[in-house]
C-alpha cells in the first residue's frame, strides 16, 4: 500500500497554539509537510522579518495568513483602526508569500467588548443594526481593494456558523459572503470554506459549485463540528471523524470545482492545545488520510 499524499495537507498555526511559529514550522516540516497556515499572532511574536525567514529556512509555503477584517465598526475612529489594521495583514501576508488573507468581517458594534473591542452602548440607535453591519463590510471592502491589489494580495471573506454572527461575523452563509464579493475582481476578493462553519448550509453544494465557477474559492479548511457545545462556543472545534461534519460530501463538492489548493487543518479546542505538538500534528495527518484525502 502507498503512503498518503500529504503534498496539500497544511496545518494552521491556531491548532498548535501552544508552540511559538519557530517551533511550528520545525515541527510540521519534521512532519514532513510542505504548507503552514499562520496567524497573526504568531508572526507578532517572532517579528515580520523573523517570520519569513524561519517559515522560509524550514522548507514551508504560507497556504494563509489569518485574520483580517473586523471591518464593521459604526464610528469613525473605528472604522480608521480596522483600516490600518487591515492594510498591515496585507503587507504582512505578501510579505510572507501568500496571495490568500482571511477575512473574519466582525460582529455587531453592541457586542464589540465581547472580543476585546471597544465598549459599545447597546442601546446606542444601530448598535444591533445587522444589515447596517453588513453594508459597513461592503463599504470598508471597497477601501481595502486597491491596497491588495498593489500587494498581490486577495481577501478571503470567510462565512461563520451563525452562533457567532453577533460577535465575530455577520457573514453566516458561503451565499453572503460571494454576494459581498460580486462587485469586486475574483483574484482580489475570494472566500473560504470552512467545514466547522458551513457544513449545516442547505445551499453549502450550490453556493461551492459558484464559488467555483466564479473563480473565488480561495482556501478549503476543514475541522469537526463537536458536541456539545463547549462553554466557549469557540472551541468546538475537533478533529476529523471526532464530530458531525460529512467531509466525504463537502470534500466532493469542493473537488467538483477544480480546486487544487492546500487543505487547511484549523482547530481550536482546548484539549487538544493542550496536548503535544508533535502529538496533534501525527493524529491530523491520520485523520486527513481517513476523512479528507480520500475525496479530494
């Protein structure tokens, strides 16, 4: 019997979060991997310039660099950080060699405190306003554009699970998010599909099948949907086979669309953060080659 292809497999750095990137990329290219997917935080840590090099020295492509976004604050002020923000990830993720930023759009301005924004009257006339969130994505997106154009960079709006529309994104659906993307060139603005997040979607295989044909599926990531819920909903997340996710079908859809891009592992879950490195990173590979590969 062959060995598994692991030449798409690439783990987020969300899912070792107990090791530093410099340990990371040592760990996943003694793995034998060929793609690391970075967070923020990580390449904060070691510094931008360190960053590249350790990521270049250990043999690794960036498939992402996560997050940007955060686009939804109703003020001023606010609405100039995110931009700011913003525009430093697209320099950071050319910087680190990937065309491929994800975009967690941001929740409502009342619960922005939630998630250690800015404290916001909820009573304040539009602090719940969803829709009015939403059209504030579009504008900010429109402000962003020509900054990853000059960088080569796209920005991938990512659809959470509806649970965490008020907080995190008030993007639920892979729909809403190509709809926002219309107006904007595919190889600039794109989106993910991310199987924790979308698997419940009743329009999931309509709305892969035009990411696919408008040429915006930018990144597939995968983890298990677990139950119960944890007691922060955010860490949920398991792996592969542990939850409800039918990767089989999901995994068919995306490969229907000619996607041949790195497969993204991205977990969070306490347990398994707190488990080994080197642990988490052999019992992803086994579960990518049970669930995953096979449907490529």
């Amino acid at each position: 019997m062959s060995s598994p292809d692991f030449s798409r497999l690439s783990i987020n750095t969300a899912t070792t979060k107990s090791l530093t990137l410099q340990e990371a990329v040592r760990v996943y290219a003694d793995a034998g991997l060929q793609h690391i997917g970075v967070w923020r935080d990580r390449v904060a840590e070691a510094g931008l310039d360190n960053a590249v090099r350790l990521v270049r020295e250990a043999g690794l492509e960036v498939s992402s660099l996560c997050r940007g976004g955060f686009l939804t604050a109703a003020d001023a002020d606010g609405q100039q950080r995110a931009l700011a923000d913003n525009t430093a990830a697209i320099r950071e993720a050319a910087a680190l060699g990937t065309r491929e930023l994800i975009m967690v759009v941001g929740g409502l301005p009342a619960a922005s405190a939630l998630i250690g924004g800015p404290a916001v009257d909820p009573s304040v006339p539009g602090a719940k306003d969803v829709a009015a969130a939403r059209r504030r994505v579009a504008d900010r997106l429109a402000e962003l554009v020509p900054v990853a154009q000059q960088y080569g960079v796209r920005l991938v709006l990512e659809p959470l699970h509806p649970m965490y529309a008020a907080d995190r994104a008030v993007l639920s659906t892979l729909g809403q998010a190509l709809d926002l993307a219309e107006p904007f060139p595919s190889d600039t603005v794109g989106v993910v599909v991310d199987t924790f997040h979308v698997w419940w979607d009743p329009a999931l295989e309509a709305s892969i099948a035009r990411a696919g044909s408008e040429d915006r599926l930018a990144s597939y990531q995968v983890c298990d949907f677990n139950l119960p819920i944890a007691a922060d909903a955010l860490l949920s997340r398991g792996y592969m086979g542990d939850g409800f996710v039918d990767f089989a079908t999901i995994g068919r859809w995306v490969a229907q669309t000619g996607y041949v891009g790195p497969v993204e592992v991205e977990i969070f879950n306490q347990a398994i953060w707190d488990s080994p490195g080197a642990d988490v990173v052999g019992t992803v590979k086994s579960r990518w080659a049970q669930h995953v590969l096979p449907h490529l």
